[in-house]
C-alpha cells in the first residue's frame, strides 16, 4: 500500500541525504502515475513529488579524435573483431548501449541509387525500439557501413552481438565492459561508452553538420538535448572568418598608424 503522508516524509528524509535520489522519484512518479491509471489507485500520490535537475557530469564527457584512435589501435592487437564493430557504431553512430546490444545482422542496411549513369551505394543502421521506444536509421560512413555489412552477412546469426548460450543477443553490460578493459588500457579508465555518443554528437557539428541532422540522428526529441552532447573544439573560428571580396582587397586604416590591417 501507497500512502502519500508516508512517501512524503521518506523523499524529505533522502532528499537531504541521497544525491542519487532524482532517478527513483522519476521511477516511483511514473509507477503512481500508472496505477492510477489502472484505476489501483484513486488519486496519483506521486504527483506533487519534485524531481531535481539532473546533476552534471563530475568529469566531462569530453573525447578527442586522438584518444578515439587509442581505442581502435588496441582492439586491433586483440584482434577482436567483435571489439571493432563495437568501436565503429559507437564512433561513427553514436549509438546506446543498449540499443547497441540489439541490433540485428540485417539492420546493416546497403542502399543502392541510380544517379544518371552511375550507381551510389550507402549504407545505414537501422535502430529499433530505442529510449522513448523510438526507431531510426543512422547513416553510416561508407568505409564502415561496407565493412560492418560484410561482417554482418559472414555471421550467420540473427544479432550482431549474438550471445554465446542460445538465440539471444548479449547483455549491453557484457560489451561495455569491453570498452572498459580497453579504457584501463590506454589510460582512459574513466571513459565508458556514453562518451563516444558525445564525440559523435561534437565532431559532426565541428565538421560542419546541421544541428538539426545530428538531432535526427541521435534521435533526441528537442535540439537543447542534443546541445548538451556538444562541445566546444581548439579551432581558431576567427580563422574562419573571411569578409574578403572576388578581385579586392579589402583593407581597414587604422587611424594613429599608416600600417594597415588586410582582412
């Protein structure tokens, strides 16, 4: 039995001394909120229950293309195959965990178009059933995308991941850990896989992609979320900046010298 005086004073209690309270407020909020819907419960005692904002991240999901690279550079002397694939759909799709695990051989998809007299052939990953029940497809880089779809097809087996104890796929914990071992490795322990969706997210928006596409394609539901996932390089934007015009020079005096500075 639910009773709100008691549930009351036991999140007062624990808001003072718990700092991961906010994801069992957000559980037991939903939980109330589905029993009265089922009518077990008259009124939704969950209701009134405040959800803090999520706390940041104590170390900054930050990921460089070189600390990527150590990544792939160790699995290659494992010589793990597996690992590999692991890396590449986290790196160049930036894909959960968990909808990781349950991706299936044939949602490595090869799409062929005809343009004029030439073919162009893509491929993608298809995702299904991710956070919010949600399915995409994300567009892959086509080196990758045609070496994960070859090593899907020489599989044999209906998941990617396959698991090694019947028809299953395997746990998303068993693949991080993976990662994890790699980490310790290369002097990364602190990084896991949520990183490598940041470092999807930054890298397509310094390379120039609009951030409403890599929206879409982290299957976020508002663009705040995905700004979160961003951040900031070491290029010099001002470098960037070119006001120059076709054949001129442009060019501003500056007034105590007779040196100018040309844009």
């Amino acid at each position: 039995r639910l009773k709100k005086k008691h549930l009351r004073l036991f999140f007062t209690f624990k808001k003072r001394s718990c700092s991961q309270l906010r994801a069992v407020i957000v559980c037991i909020k939903s939980y109330t909120k589905h029993l009265t819907k089922r009518k077990i419960l008259k009124k939704d005692v969950g209701k009134d229950f405040e959800s803090t904002k999520q706390l940041p991240a104590k170390i900054e999901r930050n990921m460089s293309a070189k600390d990527v690279r150590k990544f792939f550079k160790e699995a290659q002397k494992k010589n793990d195959p597996e690992c590999i694939v692991i890396l590449q759909l986290l790196a160049y799709a930036g894909v959960r965990r968990t909808a990781l695990s349950r991706i299936a051989c044939n949602d490595i998809i090869k799409s062929e178009n005809q343009n004029g007299t030439t073919i162009d052939t893509t491929y993608s990953v298809r995702l299904r059933k991710t956070k919010g029940n949600k399915s995409r497809r994300v567009k892959l880089n086509d080196k990758v995308g045609k070496w994960l779809y070859d090593y899907a097809r020489s599989l044999g087996t209906v998941y990617l991941f396959p698991s090694k104890v019947g028809n299953g796929n395997k746990h998303p914990g068993t693949l991080a850990q993976k990662i994890k071992r790699i980490a310790k490795k290369v002097g990364l322990p602190h990084v896991s896989m949520h990183h490598f969706r940041h470092f999807y997210c930054s890298q397509s928006l310094h390379s120039g992609a609009d951030l409403a596409t890599v929206q879409e394609q982290m299957g976020h539901s508002s663009i705040s979320t995905t700004s979160v996932y961003a951040h900031g390089s070491t290029k010099n934007i001002s470098n960037l900046i070119d006001l120059s015009l076709e054949g001129e020079d442009i060019t501003i005096q500056h007034n105590k010298s007779k040196n100018s500075l040309k844009i």
